[in-house]
C-alpha cells in the first residue's frame, strides 16, 4: 500500500456554537484523484479550507508525507506543497494570466520584477499541462471563458511544485466540452505524480477521473473507498443518507 501525501486524523471544527466537522479522517495519494463529495453543506469546503490553513483545526492530526505537521495559515499550507482553487475566489479579473499566476510571489531581477522569466515560467507550465486555448497569456483573466479561468487557476497551483492539488467544484460552471477539458486536466495532475483531491456533485465527472472517492454526510466521513469498489448508486446512499449496506456511518455517529 502507498503512503498518503496527506492524511488527516480525528478533525473536528466548529464554527461558534456549531460544529460542523465531527471525528473526520481523509487521506490523499500520490498519483491518485480522490473525489470529496457529499450534499450542500456536508463540510466539504470547510475540510478544504482547514487542510489550506485558512481554518485551523479544533482538534485532531494533520500529517503530511507521514509526518505530523500543524498548518495553521495559507502559506504553511503552500509551503509543504498543497494548493487548492477555491470555489469562489480564484483569480483577479483586472490582471493578465502571468500576473495572476506569480500573485503574490513574484520574481524580481534586482528591484524590478523579472517579467521576461515570468512569462516563460508560465508559458512551459501550461504547455506542459498541454493547453494551448489560451491565445495571449497578456490577456486580463476577464476575457477568459470558465474553463480558460480553471485552466490557469490549476496550472498556478502546479507551477509551484506542488504535491497536493485540490479543486474546488472546478466544473460547476462549465458546459460539456469545457468540463471534459478541466477532466483531463485534473487526470494529468495525477498522472504527474500529484494528489489531486476534486470536489464535485456531478458524480459522472466523479467515476470519469477518480480513483478514490471519500463521502462526507453532515459534516462526518461516511467512507472513504475505492471508485473501482462502489457503484453510483451506492455513492448517492453515501451522500444522501450517510450509509449504503455495510459501508458507512452506524447509527449516525463514527464510522
Ligand atoms: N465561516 C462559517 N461560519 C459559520 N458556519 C459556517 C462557516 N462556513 C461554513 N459554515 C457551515 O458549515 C457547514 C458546511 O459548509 P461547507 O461550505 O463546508 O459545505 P460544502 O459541503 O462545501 O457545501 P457546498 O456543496 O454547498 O459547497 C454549513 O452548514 C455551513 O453553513
Ligand atoms: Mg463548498
């Protein structure tokens, strides 16, 4: 068995009053996609952000290529290799493609800012990732199409080296032919060796690229099984009830 990347044990997170993560555990592997799925509300993006370090974490271990970390702000996260695309906040309309992905951590030649190796840097990442849509990476993302938009937010995350890549819903607002695109992308990551962890409700999308797929019901894990070993229909039972036969929660507590 290979070693996840990232393993998280035992989460739990409360927003005030509210817990909305009990006893979570999620694991992401090398060379592997694993769908995070589960209703409106299960926790999904609360995971994502307590693994990003935009929440930190009540209680429980993060542990990251087996060893325990604490990760407790965006830029510990970015810094052992994890970068998430949000679901809302992804890039900045009034900046061009390079702009937007050196944001924040821009090159500089002396006290100017080195755009010639910014420009090459980002022109071999998306090349690598094998698009070739995007006709100027001058142009300001809000002539981008939704999936040009997902394009560049992912080939951001993978020019920082990074060994965790999770997506955020990446194809919610796109058609077909742009989603089947933002698919394959997503299957490259892992075919380069990367985790890369997909949220999504389209549970076709979900059986097209993943190997792994973890339900989370009302803010608790309900299974976290191979895509090979489920049917769609048992995942629907995950997601909307929290169980399917033997596989996941008893009774509504852990599982
Ligand atoms: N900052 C916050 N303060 C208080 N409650 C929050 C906060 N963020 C999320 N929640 C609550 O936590 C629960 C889980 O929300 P989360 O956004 O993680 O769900 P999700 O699985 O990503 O849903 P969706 O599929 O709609 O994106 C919801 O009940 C939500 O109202
Ligand atoms: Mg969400």
């Amino acid at each position: 068995m290979t070693t996840p990347v990232l393993e998280l044990r035992g989460i739990d997170k409360s927003f005030g009053p509210v817990q909305v993560l009990h006893d979570v555990a999620f694991s992401a592997y090398p060379g592997e996609v694993t769908a995070l799925v589960g209703d409106n509300g299960a926790g999904k993006s609360t995971l994502v952000k307590c693994i990003g370090g935009i929440y930190s974490i009540d209680s429980g271990e993060y542990y990251f290529e087996g060893n325990s970390v604490t990760v407790s702000s965006p830029r510990e996260a970015a810094a052992l290799g994890v970068e998430i695309v949000y679901q809302d906040l992804a890039l900045c309309d009034n900046l061009d493609i390079v702009q937007n992905m050196f944001l924040g951590r821009e090159r500089k030649s002396g006290l100017v800012l080195d755009e010639a190796t910014m420009e090459e840097m980002a022109a071999k990442t998306l090349a690598g990732l094998s698009v070739r849509t995007v006709k100027s990476l001058r142009q300001h993302v809000s002539s981008l199409s939704g999936g040009q938009r997902q394009t560049v937010a992912i080939a951001k995350a993978v020019l920082w080296n990074s060994k965790v890549v999770i997506l955020d819903e990446p194809t919610a607002a796109l058609g077909v032919a742009q989603t089947a695109q933002v698919l394959e992308l997503v299957r490259q990551l892992a075919d380069k060796g990367l985790a890369v962890v997909l949220i999504s409700h389209n549970l076709n999308d979900v059986f097209a690229v993943s190997d792994r797929i973890a339900a989370l019901y009302l803010g608790r894990m309900a299974a976290q099984v191979k895509a090979s070993e489920v049917t769609h229909s048992q995942v629907v039972e995950l997601i909307t009830s929290g169980r399917s036969g033997t596989l996941g929660l008893t009774n509504g507590s852990g599982s």
